[in-house]
C-alpha cells in the first residue's frame, strides 16, 4: 500500500503570536494564551446562545449552538486532563448546534469556538463541568468519530445482527471496511494529507486515506458497542517505514489491532486494486512487525 501521510507534511505548524500548540489528529492547533482566562460567547462572525452563562454542569454531554454569519465553524474541547478534541460544525440558514460529549470523565472542560480549526482566538471561551463517573473515550462519538451518526448505527446494527461475540462483529466490521471502501490514491498523489474528514463523510464517499478508514471503522465499532481507537504510528511497506493510522478494538479483555486499509487492497500501476483480505486482522505491533504504534488519537 501507498504512504498513508507524509510525516513531515502531515503535521501543519500554525504560528502565532503568545500562542500554545496542542496535537489533534496530526495537526497542530494554536490557542491564544493571553485568552487564557477569559471567558466570552461571542465574535463579530459567531454568537454561542447555548449553553448560557449560568448553566455550567452536565453529565456526559451538552448542546452547543448559536448564530453566526459562517457555513462551517470548529469547537476545540479540552478535557480534564488536558485530552484535546476539535468538531467541525456546519451551519445552516444562520444557524449551529452540535451536541458535544464529555468523553473524558469527571470534571471541568474549557471549550474555545472560532472560525479556523487550527487557531483559536479565545474570543470564545468557557467552561463546562462534567458530572460522568466513567472515561467513555473509546466508546462515544468525537468530532471526526461519528458513531452516532443515524446512517452509522443503522449499518452496525445490520453487520452485527445475530452476530454473539465481539469478535464475530469485529471481524464483520473489518470485511466490511475492506470491502466496500477504497483507497483514495488520486488524493494521495496531489500531496493532501492533512485535511480531516468526518467518519460519515468518508461513509457517503466511501474513499480515502488510512486516516479516513481508521475513523470510519472507529465509528462503527463504537456504534456496535465496541471501543475502539485510532492508533498513528509507523509501518513498513515496500522496505520503507511511513507514517500510517490504523485501528484497536477492545475485545476478550484485550486490545486488538486491524488495518482495514491495507486489508482492503494495493497499489498495482499506480492505482487502487481491491483485494479483500484479513492479513492485518488481530495481527502483532512492535518491533521486529510492520507497525509499530507512536500515539493514540483522542478522536
């Protein structure tokens, strides 16, 4: 298979002035430090109406929504221990809402809205607190995880009907991945690997890059019940090591891993073969392997 991103180019650095950098998904985001503190629910593009001033506790979850002259706006999360999420959320006639998730347990959670998903103002900024006993990361719907997406839950609850183990439904996942979506390589060769596609994006398209795989099948495992996380690391293809994402899923007590994407086919005279298989299903990481695991997204 064809490298998944270019590891220097994958990461954008965005530069500002008094700015703090913080990881998600490969990229860098930058929020301004001298907002720090500040605590404010409007801009000159995007007003938050909810949740008001006054409502700051809820249990795994609150409403986000507002006004703003934008078609598309981006909320970063970080949560109590310093766990960094970015939704991207889409605006219609004036209008937002999106329900984002308290994924990481107890406590307080500080929530910056602004119109680039890189780099944050801190024009809008506040704080919530969650009241949920449980981290519930690898099970709940992220940003760019959608596993409550209606489409996603219908086509987990049709590939794990009558299905009794979780193995059974990871298995039923992978092939599905591996067969029914394709490996973008016309992306691959324009050189755009950083652009960040929601799981029910790449379900409409059914294409992308190994990032796209790892989130769609992370969002119909964790529809199914079944946590699952995206794992950024390193593999070997060709004698070369790459910068490549691939999946966990937690099951028997364990984790197990899979790459759908390389299970889904190769690269034959510079195009996309499908070819169906279980190659990487519950297969070995680490050293002496063809991966080997840097980072778990929080996604």
């Amino acid at each position: 298979m064809a490298r998944c991103f270019n590891r220097r180019t994958a990461t954008v650095i965005i530069s500002v002035i008094l700015g703090i950098a913080v990881v998600q998904g490969g990229l860098f985001v930058s929020v301004s430090q001298a907002q720090e503190y500040y605590i404010g629910f409007k801009t000159e593009e995007i007003t938050v109406t909810t949740p008001a001033a006054g409502k700051t506790v809820y249990k795994d979850s609150f409403a986000l929504s507002g006004t703003t002259v934008l078609e598309q706006i981006w909320a970063l999360v970080k949560g109590p221990g310093g766990e960094i999420n970015v939704y991207p959320i889409e605006a219609k006639d004036g209008s937002f809402s999106k329900n984002i998730g308290l994924r990481h347990g107890p406590g307080v959670y500080t929530i910056w809205v602004d119109n680039n998903p890189r780099k944050y103002s801190g024009k809008i900024r506040f704080t919530v607190t969650g009241t949920v006993k449980e981290n519930k990361a690898y099970l709940t719907p992220s940003g760019y995880v959608n596993s409550n997406n209606p489409e996603i839950i219908e086509l987990a609850g049709s590939l794990c009907a009558g299905l009794k183990t979780d193995w059974e439904k990871a298995m039923a996942i992978h092939d599905w991945m591996t067969q029914n979506v394709s490996y973008d390589y016309a992306l691959y060769l324009a050189g755009n690997y950083t652009t960040l596609n929601t799981s029910e994006s790449v379900l409409k398209t059914r294409t992308g890059l190994c990032r796209d795989y790892a989130f769609l099948t992370a969002a119909i495992g964790r529809a199914a019940g079944i946590e699952t996380r995206v794992v950024y690391g390193k593999a070997r293809s060709n004698g070369e090591w790459i910068g490549h994402a691939w999946n966990e899923m937690y099951v028997d007590g364990r984790w197990a891993a899979m790459d759908t994407s390389w299970d889904a086919g190769y690269i034959q005279d510079n195009k996309f073969v499908k070819s169906p298989g279980r190659k990487f299903f519950n297969f070995a990481m680490g050293p002496g392997t063809t991966h080997i695991a840097e980072k778990y997204s929080l996604d």
